[in-house]
C-alpha cells in the first residue's frame, strides 16, 4: 500500500510520534500510527521530519571558482565584482557544469532540494546561461533549479546588457533579473526597473531584482520596484533581493515605504551570510550590519524568505549549502532569539521560500509531494541550533542521501562512552 513509511516523527509544528506513508510520489498519510506495512520503514527514532529547505537566492555559475583567476583581497562586493569580471572570459561551459553539478551533490545531502540561481548575462557569449540550463535538466530528478537572468555589469551600463539580457530569456531562463543600484544613475536604475518589469508583464514571468544592495540611506529603488509591480499587475510574482540601503533609512521613510511594498506583495529575500560580510564596509565604528529589517517586514505580513546567495567564490570564500547556516547567522543579526522567533526563520527557510518561488505540491501535507528530511535533531529550535547532520533525505519517494550521525566517543573515566549532540543536550521543559 505503500512504498516507504517513516515512523516515529517529530513535525516541524512540534507535534511528536506520526508516522508519514508515501505512496506513488506523494505524501499519502500522516498519523500517530500507520497499521500497514510499506516496500520499506525506516524509524526515524524521534528526530525532526522536515519538508526540504529551499535556496531562493544563489549564483551557481560562480559557485565553487574560489581562487579563480586569484583570491579576493579586500573582501568587498566591488572587489568581488571586478574580480568575477576577470574571471568571466575565461569561463567555459564544461568547467561550469562540473562546478555546478559537484555544488547540486553536497546541496541534496543538505537536504537542500530547490534552488533558485541568478545567471549573469553580461558576457554576450552567455556561456553561463547555456551551462545552467543544462545543469538545471540534469538535476531535475533531484534538485528543482529556477534560473534568474542577472545583468550582473547593469542593464543599462554593460556595453550589450539589454540585448543579452533578452537573449538569455529566449533560451529558456525562467525569471527577469536585475540590479538598479550598479547602474551608472539612479534615474538609469529606475528606468532599469521599469523595463524590466515590462519585460516580465509582456512574457508572463516572474521578477527578481538585487535590489539596492548598498549602504546608501537615500537610495530609492525600492519604492520604484514596488510602484512598477503594482503599475504591471505583478502583485505577489515580484522578489526584492537583499533590501540592505533599508536598513540605513530614515524611520520615518520606512513607514511609508513597508505599506507600498505590502502593497505589492513583494518577496523579501535577505542574504544575512553575505549581508553581514559585505555591508557596512565604509563604516569605522560604530559598523551598521547592514541586513534589510527583517523583523518589521515579517511584522506587516510580508513574505520574507532567505537565501544563501555565495559559497566558495568570488565574494564569499565561505558557505556550505547549508540553510541552518544561514538561519543561524539571521537569528543573530536580526536579534531574533526568541523561541516563536526562531520558529519563524525555520518557516523562512523552508514554507516562505517555497512561496517566494512558487513552489507547487511542496510541505508535509497529505497530498504533497513525497519529499522530506530526517534531521539529527529533535525540532526546528534545536535544527536552527545545532545545523545538525542530515540524516535521510527523501526526494518522490525514494531515499536520494543518507549520513551517519554525528556521534563523539568518550574515553574518559566516569563519563559516557559517547554523546549524541542532538538527543543528549535538549532543553528540559
Ligand atoms: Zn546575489
């Protein structure tokens, strides 16, 4: 009756003991207990089922170049910048490939099973455009991949960026990027946006746009990229990435500008790794952090999801697919500590940015789609904790990665033989 069942686990709302059976591709029930026997039953001993963590905010072409053709210095965004210019003549489609679907293995023992990659098509050649979309048919089976066209040099101020840009979209990229703040003007960064948003009402695609990733508290591109979305009927298909200028803002511009974007249904999408690295740098002290004020966004009812952005390239030497990680560092940038916090940015994570990329089928209802991760951990608290092992990862039904749990030994007189960091230290209530 069915192919798998998953005994003995906790859910993401805390409730404890269900079992969950899946059947042809599709999460058939969820009980305190199946009386049926299945192709196979794994006891998941009490640990943390979870629906899959999405990635709504990545560079897969750049991924994994770290060192290529040298390493960052200065560790800034423009560095970075000038240094994946040095780089980009020198990619090929197959170094690509190989870096991306390397990057896709370590994302689905993560357990991180969608994700959503802006592809830059300043270099008219668009050979990152051409690899990405191979790379997103070979991983269909396991990670579903939503590529953005990224005007990485501006839309405006690269010498062919509108014409490539549109290209990029002819071949089969899903969504219109784009960057306002990196144009040369803020009138040209305005007028980026409002082509852009053109673009995506005329072929009926969705939007996302790095969106005044600066310090600048007079910058405005975030109100225009509202505007426009209201302006073209994009309500809810619009996602403004980073948001960081917001964090330096007047207060009361703020009031004015969270009610336009609530307006629009914008997805807000911060990169709290890379804000907090790369933002604040023209500071002395006291230093912004620089993230966009995630707390007073989910507090007017706008969906706010996260997103990983960089691992291992030119602007960020770091990273490990890991989304724990990144709701770890939002936790404590956004001074989100709270237990009913913390449970938020575990939605973020996973409910959000599932919305954020219009997911179909995606969360651990009946109905939904067979896809799951058993983690070493007990709940979302102790999972935001602990970034702990993945240790089954279920894609349609079927187990795609498995890892041992973390287990230390102790050699040590009077003490236990071992310790299992997530079962051993869980809080008493
Ligand atoms: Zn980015």
């Amino acid at each position: 009756m069915f192919d798998l069942i998953i005994r003995n686990a906790n859910l993401p709302d805390g409730s404890e003991g269900f079992d969950i059976g899946l059947a042809g591709g599709r999460i058939a029930a969820i009980e305190k207990r199946i009386d049926a026997t299945a192709g196979e039953e794994i006891d998941a001993t009490g640990r943390l089922v979870s629906p899959p963590f999405c990635d709504p905010h990545f560079h897969m072409d750049a991924t994994l170049s770290l060192g290529l053709p040298r390493m960052n210095v200065s560790g800034t965004l423009l560095e970075g910048i000038a240094l994946w210019g040095e780089l980009r003549p020198l990619l090929t489609k197959e170094a690509l490939v190989e870096r991306a679907l390397r990057y896709c293995d370590l994302a689905v023992t993560q357990g991180l099973l969608f994700i959503r990659s802006h592809v830059d098509t300043s270099d008219p050649r668009l050979v990152t455009a051409e690899a990405l979309i191979e790379v997103r048919e070979r991983v269909k089976p396991y990670i579903e991949l939503q590529l953005v066209a990224f005007p990485q040099d501006g839309y405006y101020r690269a010498p062919e960026g509108e014409k490539s840009l549109e290209r990029a979209l002819d071949m089969g990229l899903d969504i219109v990027g784009g960057i306002p703040h990196f144009e040369r003007t803020m009138e040209d960064g305005r007028r980026s946006l409002e082509a852009l948003c053109r673009i995506a009402a005329e072929r009926g695609l969705p939007v996302d746009i790095h969106c005044d990733e600066t310090d600048d508290p007079m910058s405005r591109h975030v109100e225009t990229l509202a505007a426009e979305t209201v302006r073209y009927g994009l309500q809810g298909r619009v996602a403004g990435s980073h948001l960081t200028s917001m964090h330096s803002m007047d207060n009361y511009y703020v009031s004015k500008l969270i009610p336009l974007m609530a307006e629009a249904e914008i997805n807000v999408i911060p990169n709290p790794l890379i804000n907090i690295m790369l933002q604040g740098r023209h500071d002395t002290y006291p230093k912004r952090r620089g993230m966009t004020r995630v707390r007073e966004l989910m507090a007017a009812g706008l969906n706010v999801s996260f997103g990983q952005d960089c691992m291992m390239d030119p602007w960020y030497a770091m990273g490990s697919a890991d989304m724990l990680e990144v709701g770890h560092m939002a936790i404590h940038v956004a001074q989100m500590g709270g237990i009913e916090d913390k449970k938020r940015i575990y939605e973020a994570l996973t409910v959000n940015s599932a919305r954020t990329m219009g997911l179909e089928g995606y969360g651990l209802e009946v109905g939904n789609r067979a896809d799951l991760v058993v983690l070493q951990a007990a709940d979302v608290v102790e999972a935001l904790r602990l970034k702990p092992t993945r240790l089954l990862v279920v894609k349609c039904g079927k187990v795609i990665s498995r890892s041992a749990p973390r287990i230390g030994e102790l050699f040590l007189e009077g003490r236990p033989a071992s310790i299992d960091p997530g079962r051993d230290y869980v809080p008493r209530s």
